[in-house]
C-alpha cells in the first residue's frame, strides 16, 4: 500500500510540472496537524519608474509621460497591488483600477485592451459613469477589440458620455465619428 501511494505522489508531482521546469502546484502527501504550509513564492515585480516607491505615489500625470518599457513595470506592480488587497478592503481600488486602464490603454497595443475592459468598467461603476477619459477608454478598447453591431454600439455610447461629461473633448468627439461610420457600415 505505502509504494503505491508512493507512486500516486510521483505521478502527480510530474503531472504538476509544465513543459518549462516550472512547478505549478506542489504534490506532497496531505497535510497533518503538525505541518506548515509555505507560502507561493511569486517573483518580484520590476522596479517602478522615475523613483516612486508605491503605486499609490503614481500620479496620472506621471504615467502620462512614461515609456512603453516604464508602463508594462506600472501596469505589473498595479495588479498585484490590486491582487493583494485584501477582500472588501480595498484601498484606493478605485484609482488603482484607473491607473492600471490608463497604462494599459497608453501602451497603443490593441492586445492589452481585453485586459482594460474589465478595470475601466469597474471605475466607471464605482463613479456612476461619470469619469470622461474612462468612458473614452473604454469605448476605444471596446472598438478595438470586439467585433459586432452591438459592440459597436456600445462604445458609441460610451464617446456620446464622454462628450456629455466634457464636451471639449477632442479625442471622443473623433471617435464619435468613426464608430457613427464603423455602424453605417455594419447596416449595409
């Protein structure tokens, strides 16, 4: 009976192994009330840019005129921020979320947008859709990344909020424009 538990533990912790040597969960027998749990060990995040040390220290005004390179560290550092919040504990959410839809948005790469939908909706609910930028975020990620007449419509929308919230916004009133003619061309 103990060689084949024996045997069950090694094909499990081979099964728990990926294609790069990298473990992703650990195979040992079950835990006894004397045993201690050690905790994931999860790599560091790289530095965040220009000397800030907490993500909370970030400014929109600071992300704004960061690198590609100097955003992808923000974006990293601000999901585990986020991540490790405690449950319904959540300090500075909001803006943390904000932050992150900015980052992600500002790096121009239609890959990242499905990862900014969710946060940019998440700040836009906890305002009640009255955040400008987030509405045209929002809708631009939604255009760029989802297919159909509804979506289309979505973000539509999404450019009309932005300009009822601050009609002197030149970005959302463009984008206004094109998903209008994107719409016209799904009627025909």
């Amino acid at each position: 009976e103990r060689e084949r538990t024996e045997k069950m533990w090694a094909l499990s912790a081979a099964l728990c192994t990926s294609g790069h040597g990298v473990r992703l969960a650990t195979a040992q027998p079950p835990l006894r009330a004397h045993s201690v749990m050690s905790s994931y060990d999860r790599p560091s995040c790289p530095e965040l840019p220009r000397g800030t040390s907490d993500v909370d220290l970030l400014t929109e005004d600071i992300i704004r005129k960061l690198d590609v390179g100097e955003l992808q560290s923000v974006v990293a550092n601000l999901e585990v921020a986020i991540f490790d919040s405690p449950p319904f504990d959540k300090v500075n959410e909001m803006d943390r979320r904000r932050k992150l839809a900015l980052a992600l948005f500002l790096q121009n790469d239609p890959a990242l947008h499905p990862a900014l939908i969710p946060n940019a909706k998440e700040v836009l609910r906890q305002k009640k859709g009255a955040d400008a930028e987030m509405q045209y975020v929002l809708g631009a990620a939604m255009r760029s990344c989802m297919e159909g007449k509804s979506s289309q419509l979505m973000a539509l929308h999404c450019f009309e909020k932005a300009l009822e919230l601050q009609p002197e916004y030149p970005e959302a009133g463009e984008a206004l424009e094109e998903a209008r003619a994107a719409i016209m061309l799904l009627a025909l």
